[in-house]
C-alpha cells in the first residue's frame, strides 16, 4: 500500500516517509513497514498478516508504480486525487479518487484476474454512491484480450497503463493508440475507421462456423451465391466472439429477404440473433448489451454500404444494392 498513518494520526504516503517515524495500517491500524529500494517504488508492507485487512498485500511492482503514476499525474491537472481511501459505505479501497469538473471518479488499476460478478459488484457499488468508475488494466490483462474490465466510453473501450513507458492506451475496435490523461476524463474516444476491403475473392465455407452454416441452410441460402466480398473483410471484431465476417452474411441476408429494412428492424434482428446464440458475444460484465449490438450493427451496414451490398434510403430503410 502507498498511504499509512504516522504517530500524530496523519496519512503519508510512502514515497514522502521516512525511515524515522513508525507508521501504522488506517485499516487494522497495526505497524507497518516503509519499504524503500533501488527499483520499486517505496510502499508499505504489515509486519503480520491481518485479516481484517482492506488493502491489497503482496501487491506487484507494476501495481505499485502504476497507481503512484496515476496519482502523480492526476496531481498535475489539479484532480486532488487520494490514495487508497476507504469509502465507508462500501467497505471499499479504490486505488485513487479524484474529482474532475465538479464530479466525483474512482481508479481501479487492476493487474490480476478478478472474476466478472465481482467486477460488477464493486462498479455497481461505486456508481449507487455517486463516483464515476475507471478500469485501467495491467500489462498481463491487456495482452490476455481480456475484456471483462471493458467499458462505453462512447464505444467499446479497454484502457492499459504500461508502467515502463508511462502511457496510457485505448484498445477499441479496429486499433489500439495511445491517449493523454484528458482523453481519457472527457470520454472523448476518437471515432475508428473500420478498414473495408474492396477486392473480390473466392468464397470459402471454411471460414463460416457450423451455426452460420446452418442458419443458411435453414433460409435455402446457398454461400455460392452471397457477395464473395463479404468474406474478406476482417473477421475479428472486439467483443464479438462470432467472427464479424459472419455478422455482416446475417444483416445482408435480412435485408435481401425483406427487402427493405429499416434501422429498429434490424436491430431488434440482431438482438434475436444473439438471444438464440447465433451471434456470440464475449463477457463484458461492464457494456450494456443492446448498446453494444447497436455498435456492431451500424458498423456492419457501414462496412455493406462502402463494398456496395446495400444502400441506405431515406429514413434510415436499408435495401440491397441492384
């Protein structure tokens, strides 16, 4: 832990201490010890385990140093953020609060797996409080493609903070770029370009799933006769766990079979879809799901309309493309 009480009562935090005074836990308020080294950043370690405890023991360098460096810069834009608080209400320690234009924000800096319904609780807890909830994931879970600590900021958003370069990250669909600490408080996710490829190839029925497979047979769709353009654009799509290439076979069918679809239509099509297991979707415990279907729908007729598929009519009524 980075905050302890020394004998007048009064928080420090580690990288201020000194090795002179003794310090004591503001959870169990038993001593602890100032930990001070060449490489990880100075923090506080109980000299017994408690079980009482609220703070993380045994917490990593890059734990350590990532919540330190969040605080720090935090500190520069005049956030009076604070370490380690204990909201009394929830029986909780977020790693930092803050406040920013007037609102109240907590940051849960999290390097190791913590499972979806614990997840859920504590950002539910934080949001019955008032505070606006930050996820920031580690190194490990970044590159996991774990997105249970994925979040709507407008679209679907997953931050890393890397503790060797000192920056943070913003993985969304379609790229990973990084952002400042601003982008990252406004909620101002720059918009991503789907990139749409234009050059015809030869169908393959290797790169449907057996459930596309068999939602074509069930309508009499033969996959010679779909669009061969459909099947080389990209088939990862974040969050979905059905490839999108398949996504896109589901929408333009609709629109072919009815042909013409209007925008709620569709959506509530694609909400069928994904009722019934026909389009899979990862565990997000933190992204609304309709608000996540609407996402993949419009990037889906987005995609339709650049390869000349569908087009869009007045009202938002989509047709196919003669």
């Amino acid at each position: 832990m980075l905050i302890a009480k020394n004998h007048r009562h009064h928080y420090c935090q580690a990288k201020l201490a000194t090795k002179e005074e003794n310090y004591y836990c503001p959870s169990c308020l038993q001593e602890v010890l100032l930990k001070i080294g060449k490489v990880k950043t100075p923090y506080f370690a109980h000299k017994k385990v408690c079980s009482q405890n609220l703070f993380s023991e045994g917490e990593t360098i890059e734990h350590v140093q990532g919540k330190q460096y969040l605080y720090d810069l935090l500190s520069k834009h005049s956030c009076c953020p604070v370490l380690e608080p204990y909201i009394k209400t929830l029986k909780q320690r977020p790693d930092i609060l803050f406040f920013y234009e007037h609102q109240q924000y907590v940051i849960e800096f999290q390097c190791s797996f913590i499972s979806s319904e614990k997840i859920r609780q504590r950002t539910e807890g934080y949001v019955k409080e008032g505070y606006h909830v930050i996820w920031i994931v580690g190194r490990k879970l970044f590159l996991s493609h774990n997105l249970f600590f994925a979040q709507t900021t407008p679209v679907l958003s997953l931050f890393h903070l890397n503790t060797q370069t000192k920056k943070l990250y913003q993985k969304t669909v379609g790229y990973t770029h990084a952002i400042t600490l601003v982008d990252l408080l406004s909620n101002q996710s720059k918009r991503y370009q789907l990139n749409v490829r234009q050059t015809p190839n030869q169908y393959s029925k290797r790169c449907l799933s057996k459930a596309c497979l068999r939602y074509l047979y069930e309508r009499r769709i033969a996959v010679c006769y779909l669009p061969s353009v459909l099947f080389i654009q990209k088939k990862h799509y974040l969050g979905l766990a059905t490839s999108f290439v398949e996504v896109l076979i589901y929408v333009f069918c609709k629109i072919q079979k009815d042909k013409k679809v209007t925008f709620y239509i569709l959506f509530q099509y694609l909400v069928w879809l994904v009722k019934h297991d026909i389009i899979r979707l990862k565990e997000m415990p933190l992204i609304d799901k309709h608000t996540f279907i609407y996402q993949f729908m419009y990037d889906a007729l987005f995609v339709l309309e650049k390869i000349n598929c569908i087009t869009c009519m007045q009202d938002s009524v989509f047709i196919k493309k003669q």
